[in-house]
C-alpha cells in the first residue's frame, strides 16, 4: 500500500483513483477533486466551442 488514495469526480474517469502523492495531494481535497487527465480534457474541450 502507497498510503492514502482520492477518486477522481469524473464519473468518466478512466484511472478514477489515485495515490496522494502521485497527484501532489498531502491532505483530502475539499469539495469535488478531477485528477489531471480529467482536468486536461475539460480544458481541451472548452477551447474546442
């Protein structure tokens, strides 16, 4: 075990959970958390409209 984990709040997420560490997380995020990739796809498709 690596420690503690949080899960992506994109119910379509691919990895959905992670490692603290692995996300640069130290403590539980407040509110809704989206790992990386999600976030990136957010993105992406916000500059595609």
């Amino acid at each position: 075990s690596y420690g503690e984990m949080v899960a992506c709040d994109n119910p379509g997420c691919k990895i959905e959970w992670f490692h603290y560490g692995c996300v640069g997380l130290r403590e539980p995020p407040k509110g809704n958390w989206y790992c990386p990739d999600c976030v990136g796809t957010q993105r992406r498709r916000k500059g595609k409209s």
